[in-house]
C-alpha cells in the first residue's frame, strides 16, 4: 500500500524559511512524478512544484526564484526548500507522486507565515 507522509510544517514570519520533506512508503520503484501542491481556505488546491522522470522540475509562477523542489528516488524521498515567504503561501501543502500512473497524497502539513 502506497503511503505518503509529509513533515516540515509550522509557523513562520514573512521573509523566512522552512523544508517540507515527503517519504513515500510502499511504492518500491515505478514513481513517474513527484510535486507539492497546496490548498489555502476557500481556495482550490495547486501545484507549486513537481518534477519528472527527467528531474526537469515545474514551478508555479507565484513561488519561482523562491522555492526549490528536489528528490531522491533511491530514498523515495521529496523535498520543498521554501525562502522568501509570504504570508500568501500560507496554506496546507500536500506530497503527491504519480506511481504507476495512479495519483497518491499525502495528509498534508500546514505553512503559516505571519508576523
């Protein structure tokens, strides 16, 4: 059973940092993709960043030159290196990868960035 546990979250003040990590149990090898989304109140959720088979890595507009996305596949391991925040990324962030062609998630972990 493919299992996706995110870690990393908290609170922090505008202009700051966190590390998001995501292991991803159960999936052995096959994962094809492997992003982060995120879902403030009364807002859809989106993608803020995800990369390939290739480890060519996609960016929401709004988090480019702040966010970096990285993983190990050996470790079946996902980060989200997060500078510069902003109180309007504070939102719950969810792990997702696309193992087998079947969309998995995690339980999320909230961001709050305030002062």
């Amino acid at each position: 059973q493919v299992r996706l546990v995110e870690s990393g979250g908290g609170l922090v003040q505008p202009g700051g940092s966190l590390r998001l990590s995501c292991v991803v149990l159960g999936s052995g090898f096959g994962i094809r993709s492997m992003g982060w989304y995120r879902q403030a109140p009364g807002n859809q959720r989106e993608l803020v960043a995800d990369i390939g088979t290739g480890d060519n890595a996609n960016y929401a507009d709004s988090v480019k030159g702040r966010f970096t996305i990285s993983g190990d596949r050996v470790k079946n391991m996902v980060y989200l290196q997060m500078n510069s925040l902003k109180p309007e990324d504070t939102a719950v962030y969810y792990c997702s990868i696309n193992f087998s062609g079947i969309r998995y998630w995690g339980r999320g972990t909230q961001v709050t960035v305030s002062s």
